[in-house]
C-alpha cells in the first residue's frame, strides 16, 4: 500500500516539476539542488561559491530546513538573495517537494538571476526521490561519513550529477581511505565528477567552481545566446 | 493531501508497533532503537557496546540499511546475532517500520535474549516518525556534524531517551562547541540524558554502558524478578 501512495505522490510531484522547469527555462535560469546527510557541509559549501561566483554570476538560494533559519543566515550575508523554506508546517518533510520550490522561487524573484541554488533537507535518501524541476543534482559527502555511503545509499549518488567530497582537511585525523570512497561513487555512478575539497579552508574549490560556470553559461547558451557570467552587464 | 496520507501510515504502523511491544513483552526483552544521520558512528558505537555488555547480557541486533550487509557483517564478528533488513526490497525506504521488525524479530529468534538493538536507517528525519514497538530510542550525533542539529531536526532529539555525542577524539581538529551541542539537545529535550564518547577509542563509554545495563535491569525486574544481566545462569 505505502509504495503505491508514493507512486502517485512521486507522480504528482513530477508534473509540479516540468511547471517549475517551464517557469526557470522561461528566466534563463540554471537551477541546482544540492543533497546531502544533516552536516556534511552543504552550507559552508555553499559560503564559499557564492563568495566566488557573484557578482560576475547572479546566485540566488532557496535553502529547505525543517526548523531553524540558520543556513539562510549564514548564506543571506554573501549578498545572495536567499529565502528558507521550514517544511515543519508542513508535517515536518524530510524533503523539498516541487510545489514549496515553486513557491519559494516565485517569493525571491528569480527575473535576475543566472544560477538558483537549492540547499535541500539534510537526508541522504528522500530528497533522491523528488524532482523539483532543477537542471543538475549535487550531492555533497563528508570525509567523516565513511566511504561506504554511495553503496548503502545509491539512488542519492545514482541521480546526481556531481559529488563533493568534502572536509578533506580532516583527512590526518580520519581511517578514511579517499580513493576507496571516490571508487564506490564511480561504482553506483560511473562518469560522475567527484570534487574533493574543504569548504573550510578553500582547498580543492577551483574544479567545483569551473564546473558549475561551465553550467550556466551552457544554460544561458542554449537560451539567449547571450553568456551574462562572461559578460555582466 | 500528503499530510492526510502520512497520518493513515503513521496510525497502520502504530497498531503493528503495539503488537511488537506484546511479543516483546512475551519475551522480557528490552528494545533499544538507535537512530542517527549516516556516518555519525552507530554501527562503531554498537561493536563496542555489544562487546562490553556481552557474555552478561545477551544481546542481538536487528541491523537497517537501503543495500548492502557491511553493517551486519562488522557486527557479526562480536558473536552477537545479527539480521540485516534491506528496504530497498521495500521501494528504499527512508525508515524501518514496524512489520519489518516483526519479521526480523522473529527470524532472529528473541528467546533466549536479554536485549534487542535496531539500528535504523542512517537518517535524522523520518525514522523518528516511526515507533517499532521499542521501549527507549538513543540518537548518536557526531560532533563532525555541527552543534546546531538538535534545533534543526528537534523530532529526533524530543523522542529519544538519551542520545549520544560521538567521535569526541576529533574535537581538537574542530570548530564545535560541545557544551552548545548539549546545551541545543536540552533545549530541545530537557533532561535526557547525553554520554558524549569515542567510539573509536572506547573514551566515554562507560556511562552509557551503565544506562543501557540498568535499562535491560529495569525490564527484566519488571516482567520475571529476576534480573538475568547480574544473574546469568
């Protein structure tokens, strides 16, 4: 029965998605949704590219929190525009759904914008489930977490696009084999890049930072013909 | 819609939790349900504690993840029985619920054990949404997690019993503030209790160990008299 009722919520969610994506083609926008477990660095990961991308690139963030707006307070004095979504009024999802995205992009106003950033619910497995309309997936693992985490959770590193490997500043400190971990992403998902860096200390960031430029400006190429990253006005 | 749907699961798996809790009871047998983000130490802390509490205290374990049997495996090396539960058979579910731990219950065999640990889903929402027929639940945070978590998934510390602050060893490579981590937990709950420790180095432990020794006394006590951990025959 439980699995039937999440077909039809999946389903319905999928057809609030193409409305979201339809909305974001329509401002030109490059939509990512980043996932990870509660605490893996999503947020400072985030600090960071911001800090870099703008203001040659116009970051936004919608960031999805059960309670609490600390990760919108922390992001929200890079200069980005940045709205939070608590889904504890909303039962207290474990998940952004595509109808909260929509509300939530509508409410910080994505007209000028290139690149929307989702910093979704801290949870390494429903949020691999709902499509919220985003053009590419992250998924952000902490050195801490072992290296076994894309094996017992695969559908999360099956649907992103992109892994970091995150606090690589911990490394001396940890029984953390990096290359069994990279191995085991590329195993459940092979082909996708993994880049290994620490939002704390900025190591590693260039690769990550070149990837999602690259990102945008193929989103704005398609559309406009116009780069606005290389070209702000 | 969701809301309404959710309620109707949550209602079907409490009445299968009060069936649990009768076998259970048949069985003068302390259930612990430990719950966690993934990789903040429970299968670690759990090789420890079986460890330490056995030969005295007979103790099986019902393991939780989407795929694989690393857990169990590691598990299973302490001479403690062991079941594994893939949801992944069940459409990857976030959670453990209780039907799948009737049937892991009663494939394990709960005669001729004092204490049954479930180590759910490596997940910090939806686990807490569902009672399995337990009498406590502990939450492991890993001090790698950051202090705020307590206030950003409240659910999970309000339902617990007591909760544990892992991987202590790395605090002199952090910026986390302990005394905050434990000062969120008690806002969140007041009272619980909270055995910060290393699982990886055995520092700590010991409060624990006597929490969980005088929790399978309390129910032993309470159903025969006679209290099988000091007793062993």
């Amino acid at each position: 029965m439980e699995i039937k009722i999440r077909k039809q919520v999946l389903e319905k969610n999928l057809t609030e998605a193409d409305k979201n994506r339809s909305y974001f083609k329509k401002h030109n926008l490059f939509v990512l949704n980043m996932m990870s477990s509660p605490g893996s660095g999503k947020t400072e990961t985030l600090c960071r590219t911001l800090k870099s991308l703008m203001p040659d690139i116009r970051v936004g963030v919608i960031v999805g929190d059960i309670c609490t707006t600390n990760d919108a307070d922390r992001l929200a004095v890079t200069g980005a525009k940045v709205t939070q979504i608590n889904t504890d009024q909303f039962g207290g999802d474990c998940h952004l759904a595509a109808p909260l995205i929509d509300t939530a992009a509508r409410k910080l106003g994505c007209e000028d914008l290139d690149l929307l950033i989702v910093e979704n619910i801290g949870n390494l497995v429903c949020p691999a489930e709902f499509d919220i309309g985003e053009d590419a997936r992250a998924v952000v693992l902490s050195v801490t977490e072992g290296e076994d985490k894309p094996l017992k959770y695969p559908l999360m590193f099956q649907v992103s696009d992109a892994a970091i490997l995150n606090k690589v500043d911990l490394l001396p400190y940890l029984d953390f084999d990096d290359s069994l971990a990279v191995d085991n992403m590329k195993k459940v998902h092979p082909g996708m890049p993994v880049f290994a860096m620490s939002a704390k200390t900025g190591e590693g960031l260039d690769p990550w930072l070149d990837w999602l430029r690259q990102k945008v400006k193929e989103k704005q190429g398609n559309h406009s013909g116009v780069v606005k990253s290389e070209n702000p006005s």
